[in-house]
C-alpha cells in the first residue's frame, strides 16, 4: 500500500483519541491528509535576540531566558496573575501568565535556560512576554531554530493538546517516515521551463523550511499544481461540450432585426455595444454553441444586446427566452422588451411565479407550438415542465444569482442546447472569472451610454440626518426621485422588516409633503408590484426598500440614492445600489450613511466608493478585501473555493499561469489520448474521484 494511504491513528504521537480530534476538525484521516495540511505562516526563528537589543516596536522574537523567580497577583477573587522575572545575563524581562495554573511552575523551572519567544511589549520599566511560547533550550535542537511554521489550530485540538506546535511535531515525524521522494505530479516540461521545485522538495520545505526562500518555493510550486489541475479540468471540460454538441447557426439578420434598428431603436449604440454584438453574432455563425458571459457595469446597455440577440434567433426561426433573478426585474425586463419592440408583430409573454391557472397553461401552450417568440421570466423557466418548440437563445440576467446546475439545465430545453448570454453587472476579476466561468467567452462592455453623469457618492454620519433631508427636498423639488435603502439579513428578518416598517414611519412624518412608497421581500407580488409601479410611474417620490431593489431596477428619473447603515453592506452591493442611480441625464448622487464606529475594513470600502465608480476597480478591490470565497454569488456559482493553499484573490499571475499552461495542453491533445500527457490526464482522474467539489465544476 502506498504509505500516503496510511491510516493516520499509526501515525507516532497520534493514536485513536488523537485520530478522531484531527478528523473531526480537520479532516484529517490519512498521511496524505496531514501532508497536504499546510502552515498558514512562518516565522524567523534563526536569531536569538538579546534583551538589551529588545524594542517595543519588535514583531514576534526569541530570547534566551533563565527564569530567577516568581510571583503572583491576584486578579479579581479566584483569578491569579502569574509573573515570572527571568533574564539572559543581558537585562531583565517578566514573563506574565493571565490565567496561572499550577503547569507552569511544574514546566518552567528555575535556573534552567528556555527559549522564549513572543511579541515583547514595555511594562513597568522592563520587557515582558505575555503567554509566550516556551521550549526548553538544551531540547530545541539546531536545525529546529529554522523557519517556524504555523498550523491553523481549532480550540477542540488545543484543548487535547494538539497546537500548532504538536502539528509541527506531528508533520515533522510524517516527512521522517517518507523515505522514497514522492511521486510527482507535475511532468518536468511544464515544471523546467518554470522553474518549479519538485513535489517531493516542495512538501518538505513547505512544512520544514530553513530558509524563507525556501518557504516561497515551496508555496508557489504547490500553489500552481492546484491552480493548473483546476484550470486543466475547466478547460477539458469545456472543450469535451463544443466537441460533443454543434451549435445552431444563424446566418441570418432578418425582418424582425431590422425593423428594430431602423424603426424602433431610439439612440445609437455604443462602440461597446456594436462591438460586443459583432463577438455575439460571430458566435452564432460559428457552428459552436455560445457560451458567451457579458459583463458591463449597471446603466451600461447590455438588455439592448441581449435583445438584439433575441431578434436574430427569432430572424432564424427559432424562440427566445430571458431569465432574471427576480420577479420584480422580470416584469422590468418584459416592459422595456414591449416597449422596444413596440408596433412589431412578436409575441412576448411573461413568465414567473405570480403567472398561474389559465394564463400560465397559455404561455405554456404558445412556448410548445412555438407562438411565444420571447418569454421574459424567472427560474420558473428552467422547470421541467416548460418545454420550447425551438428554443435557440438563452439570456441570463445577473449570473451571480444563478449557477452551473442552472445553466445545464437550460442546455436540456433543446435538442441541440441554445446559445447562451450570461449577463452579469457584478463585474468579476480576470483571474476569478476564469475560474469560476473558465468554460465561458467573455465580452465586455465598458462604455456608458453617451450624457451620463458620474455619480457623485457622499459618505455621511448618522448623525448628520438633518441635512440629509434639506438636500431630498431639495432634489424632490426639482422633479427628482429618491431611494432610501435599509439593510437586509437573512438571519434576521424580522428585526429588518421592523427596521424598514419604522423606517417608512419615520421617514412619512419627515415629508409629510411628500408621497413615499415601499418595498421589501417579504410583500405580496402584487403588493410589491403595485408599490413599484407608482414609484415608476412618479406618483411616489420616494422609495422606502431593503435590497431587493438592488438588481436592475431602472427608473431614469431617480437621482438620489440613499443607503443607510452602509456599513453593513459589502462593496459590490453597494456598487449595484448605487448603479439604480445615474441612468438619466441629471446629477445623481448617492450617500452612503454610516456610524461613526468604523472598522478598518469598513472605512475602506466606504472610501473606495467615495473614489470611484469603475466597477472593476471596486471588484478588485472587493476580492482583496473579502477574498475569494466570500464574494457574493461564488457559493452558487457552483464551484466552492475550498483551495488548499492558492488564493485567486492574491495569486492572479499564478493563475494567469497555470490557465495557458493547461490551454496548451487542451490544444495539443484535446481528447486526452496522447501518451506524454499521460501523468497529467490520470492524476485530472484522480482528483475529480476524491475532490468533491471537482464534480461541481464538471
Ligand atoms: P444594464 O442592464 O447594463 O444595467 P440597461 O440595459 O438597463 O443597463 O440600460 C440602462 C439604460 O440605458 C436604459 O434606459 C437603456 O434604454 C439605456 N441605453 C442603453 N443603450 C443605450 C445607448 N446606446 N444610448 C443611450 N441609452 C442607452
Ligand atoms: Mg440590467
């Protein structure tokens, strides 16, 4: 048996109770899991500070101690505070224990040299160490005084003992046993040319590092192996699908489009917009199937394309469908759709879940006999007993709503599976769309329409209300609409629902002049719908809504945006709150209101937003912050971000990387058959067998 197989309970220091902490926290049940179970840090322990040489603005250092004596305070009425003075011949330091406890005077004896490390910090005249890590001196061996590692411990493991420390211990009598280099994963012409270590120097620097260059080495070696495989399974996958399914092509731009451009269009297009329907259009001749993801940020354009697209599947005889994540913005994208095709002779129907009984059973019906030419609606879509005569043309509004699974799902409506527009307004970094959607092409839309103002974004306190409200009236005079957003927590519901309910009290004894509307998840469809349609129609001058506004609502005339307790909400939120803004040709504004107890963080995005409106600025900006796994829809996306050690957040050129490493290889043997990629295609196997999540993606 391969020894990585090996049960970890046989592991020495480990045994049974150990075995069951470790699997339990970590999931840790063999060699090979602890091995692939990798510190998070380092930290220099090759000098031995003397502490004379000690500053209070020192990271972590170690000293070399005797302790002289000890002494006890009390703290409160059962709590003892425990100080040791010890000292290196070079001065004095105390070592302080918050919590004393009999262990310390049994483990530390006096006049026998320890090394102590921890973050120093100036008390009382003198250095002190508080809760240090302690081994005894004449123990530590040498070549342990190297790069210490650091394992992420839970509070189970350190209760039984397992620290970082014992980790370390633990990982360092597993590499002992490795007596044979491991095998790797990797062949030596991708490796070479990149000057990767190899799998086996990796493993062992990686959790036993002398050097920090060795730390870096082993990082990025690994680090790359696990973004290439990813990126190798996305790219395979995605090559297998445009062998095995053709495309329907459109060679035609017919009646229905023209019409539309030459009679209904109201503006011109936008380079961008021209742009991205020549990519779109050279899809649908192309004889694949389009998977075609398009980003433009909020107000950009990207429902005219979508539509236009429609148009010439319909031109090729084919039906359309639009999908949106809400029903709100469902019957939004149905009236700008009625609207644009005005006096044109479709049929477009709409369909979500308020559409029930005989309505429903007829948009059905037209959607077999192929009368539906579009339908506008939600998931209610992709429901098994929707069926197309001929669906050709899929839109996804806002893909961070909706997953793989969706989109396959989609794919069976059709025989052959219908080309697919994926529209997203949360604009996604390179590295990650290419890995959360490495299967799509993506276009870009990154021009507004022509007259659009930037919106000018204005952080307030909550305790400067009163001139907030001087300024809606202001712009209320002035014919403007207003927004005012609360904040929404699903774990919480009922105290957000109240917020908002006093909320939309308060605010109607602020403006009794004025008329208000309201909105939030838990109303009614056809309450929601009506509350919406007067602040559409400007009957209602403001808006009263939690965050279920924040996708696509478009009311040109709103300029005003007002989000309250910003602080709650992440940055691509508040990028699309603030996109409901700004679509007309007037200044727009949106405040973000917070109170005054910021964190770090929190300040940080707050400022991001005062600073910019380019939506992939604030994306990156967001991924830096949150990382990865965080950002909003990725958990949908179905691919979860359970990485073991690469962060797309911060390794963007290694994936950059790894990604046209694995295109070449796609290229070269795209059906996976030739023998000097061999290594390479069994260990893909391998990894989709034990990684769940591999299955995800495929
Ligand atoms: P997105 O969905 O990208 O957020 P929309 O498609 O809702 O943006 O477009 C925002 C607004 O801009 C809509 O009112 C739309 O009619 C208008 N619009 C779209 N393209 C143009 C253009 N080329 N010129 C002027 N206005 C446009
Ligand atoms: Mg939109």
């Amino acid at each position: 048996m391969d020894i990585l197989s090996q049960d970890i309970m046989y592991l020495p220091g480990v045994g049974p109770k150990r075995k069951e902490i470790l699997s339990k926290e970590l999931g840790i049940w063999s060699y090979r899991d602890l091995l692939e179970y990798f510190p998070y840090k380092y930290v220099d322990r090759t000098k031995i500070y003397l502490l004379s040489e000690l500053s209070a603005d020192m990271p972590f250092v170690q000293v070399k101690c005797k302790i002289l004596s000890y002494e006890e305070f009390e703290v409160g009425k059962r709590r003892k505070r425990i100080v040791a003075h010890a000292t290196d011949g070079h001065g004095i330091c105390d070592i302080v224990w918050f919590n004393g406890t009999k262990y310390i005077y049994q483990n530390y004896q006096l006049d026998k040299e320890y090394i102590i490390f921890g973050k120093p910090t100036y008390y009382n005249g003198r250095f002190q160490f508080s809760h240090p890590d302690i081994d005894d001196a004449s123990q530590l061996q040498l070549n342990d005084m190297g790069m210490q590692p650091f394992y992420i411990t839970t509070e189970k493991m350190k209760k039984a003992g397992i620290t970082s420390r014992a980790m370390e211990k633990l990982t360092k009598t597993l590499l002992s046993k490795l007596t044979t280099p491991l095998d790797e994963t990797l062949p030596s012409f991708i490796t070479s040319p990149l000057h990767l270590i190899s799998r086996d120097a990796a493993m062992r620097k990686i959790h036993y590092p002398k050097t920090v260059d060795d730390t870096q080495r082993a990082r990025v070696r690994l680090k790359f192996e696990e973004l290439f495989y990813v990126q190798l399974n996305i790219l395979r996958y995605a090559s297998d699908h445009r062998r095995k399914y053709r495309g329907d092509i459109f060679n035609r731009i017919g009646a229905q489009f023209n019409w539309f451009y030459t009679h209904n269009l109201p503006f011109e297009l936008t380079g961008a917009q021209k742009r991205v329907m020549h990519e779109i259009r050279a899809d649908m001749m192309s004889g694949k199937q389009m998977n075609r993801l398009l980003q433009g940020d909020v107000g950009s354009g990207k429902t005219l394309v979508a539509l236009m697209s429609m148009l010439i599947a319909i031109d090729n005889g084919y039906q359309a469908c639009m999908m949106a994540p809400t029903e709100i913005l469902a019957e939004q994208h149905l009236q700008t759709i009625k609207e644009f095709l005005k006096g044109m002779n479709l049929r477009i129907e709409l369909l979500t879940g308020i559409v029930k009984g005989k309505k429903r059973k007829e948009v059905l019906a037209g959607l077999l006999d192929g009368s539906v030419h579009i339908v506008v609606g939600t998931h209610a879509i992709i429901e098994d007993k929707v069926q197309f005569q001929n669906l050709g043309m899929a839109v996804v509004d806002e893909q961070h709503r909706f997953g793989v699974e969706q989109r396959a799902k989609l794919w069976s409506k059709s025989d052959n599976p219908p080309h697919i527009l994926v529209m997203t307004a949360t604009p996604i970094p390179r590295t990650l769309a290419m890995t959360i959607y490495g299967d799509l092409d993506v276009s870009i839309i990154d021009e507004l329409p022509p007259g659009r103002k930037p919106i000018q974004t204005i952080h307030k306190y909550d305790d400067q209300m009163t001139s907030l409200y001087q300024g809606i009236r202001q712009q209320i005079k002035l014919g403007r609409q207003v927004y005012i957003v609360y904040p929404l927590i699903k774990e919480s519901e009922r105290i957000d629902l109240k917020n908002l309910e006093d909320g939309y009290a308060a605010m109607c004894e602020i403006f009794p002049d004025f008329k208000l509307s309201k909105i939030h998840g838990k109303m009614k469809d056809k309450e929601k719908e009506a509350e919406m349609q007067m602040f559409v129609s400007g009957e209602t001058q403001i808006l009263v809504a939690t965050t279920v506004i924040e996708v696509g609502v478009n009311v040109p005339n709103a300029s005003v945006m007002i989000i309250l307790d910003a602080q709650r909400f992440g940055l691509s939120q508040l990028h699309q709150l603030r996109g409901r803004v700004g679509r007309g040709a007037e200044q727009s504004y949106c405040i973000l209101v917070t109170n005054r107890k910021l964190t770090k963080e929190t300040s940080k995005r707050i400022d991001i937003m005062c600073d910019t409106n380019d939506g992939f600025e604030i994306a990156e900006a967001d991924l830096k912050l949150r990382g990865p796994g965080d950002l909003e829809g990725t958990q949908q996306s179905g691919i979860a971000f359970d990485l073991k050690i690469a962060d797309i957040a911060r390794d963007g050129q290694l994936v950059q990387m790894a990604r046209e490493e694995a295109q070449k290889i796609i290229d070269s043997d795209p059906t996976c058959q030739k023998n000097e990629y061999k290594l390479l295609w069994d260990r893909l196997k391998a990894l989709r067998k034990t990684n769940i999540n591999w299955a995800a993606i495929s």
